[in-house]
C-alpha cells in the first residue's frame, strides 16, 4: 500500500469511497472529460470504480491505479492522478491527471505530478514516465513540459476516440534526467 505523499499543498493517496460523488462531479463535467476516455455516467459507476481500485496495488503491471489528489488545508479531493505501470515493461509508468475546473491555474497539477515523479522514480525505482496527450489540450501539454517531460513523439491521427481520429503526443522523463535536474 502507498504512504501517503505530502507537498505544500496537497496529501496524495488512494481514492477512498467517500469521494466518490466528489469524483463523479468533476469527471462527469464535459469540458474536463473532453480528451479522457473515461466519462462516468452515475454515482454508482464511480463508486464501483473505487472499490476496484482499492483492491489493487499501485505497482501492479498491466493496471491502471488511481490516487486522488487532496488539498492539506480542506481535505478536500480536487483531482486524481491515473499510474498505469506497464504489463510488459514494469520499469515503465504512464501517468494521467485531472482536476476539478475549480482549482485550475493554481499550480496543483505541478505540484501533485512533482511528488508523484519522486515516488515514481525514488520510491519505486521506475526508468521512464510518460504521458500521452491530444495536443489541442493545450492546457496539458503545457503541464508535462513544465514538470520536465519532454516531446517524444506526434503521432498523426493515430487514435480513433470519440468518434473521430486523433493525434497523440507523447512526453516522458526518464530516472537520469529527473535526477539530474
């Protein structure tokens, strides 16, 4: 099980089942799902979600694990951040975050995905982080630059998601490079 991670700001940790109408409202809101595959339609969806992810482990090959992203002052869940450590490469971690619209433009972002690089790479050894982005998120491509990901890959219209083709953008960290910074 993961130890809770602390920044300034925020205590990252395991979703738990009372957040689950905190979840539903901001991954249910259109704007935030627009480039995320998963659009939860009920409560009980979310809440379903969550009693998953408490039965896995977050180093788990082949599985996505979600932390939820809690302000220290409030306790408030203002996000969640996806690890999904790949099944035929347990070295490498691709990660994804989302915050609620009301927190946006305050940092958190950086901050959580600040720590949760550290864990990543000292914590659990990890080689590589990446993340995988439609560019028209500006706002996230913005994000993964900041926090030192660097542009990868562009593949052109190389997903087909919400009912139309897509490109993907790739950015990534590896240990030596996070270290080095």
């Amino acid at each position: 099980m993961l130890n809770p991670i602390h920044t300034e700001r925020l205590i990252v940790h395991p979703l738990g089942m009372d957040d689950a109408n905190a979840l539903f409202q901001y991954r249910s809101d259109p704007d935030i799902c627009r480039y995320q595959g998963w659009e939860p339609e009920t409560v009980e969806e979310v809440q379903t979600f969550i009693a998953a992810n408490l039965e896995k482990q977050p180093d788990t090959p082949g599985q996505w694990y979600q932390l939820g992203l809690y302000e220290r002052d409030s306790g408030e869940l203002v996000g969640d951040c996806g690890l999904h450590v790949l099944e035929d490469d347990p070295r490498q971690v691709e990660i994804g975050i989302t915050l609620a619209p009301d927190v946006h433009g305050r940092g958190l972002a950086t901050e959580a995905l600040h720590a949760i690089l550290g864990y990543l790479f000292n914590e659990l050894g990890k080689h590589r982080v990446f993340g995988s982005v439609d560019p028209r998120n500006t706002a996230s491509v913005a994000l993964l630059e900041r926090i030192g990901l660097r542009r990868e890959a562009h593949f052109i219209e190389s997903l087909w998601f919400k009912g139309e083709w897509v490109d993907d953008v790739i950015y990534a960290i590896l240990k030596r490079e996070y270290l080095a910074r």
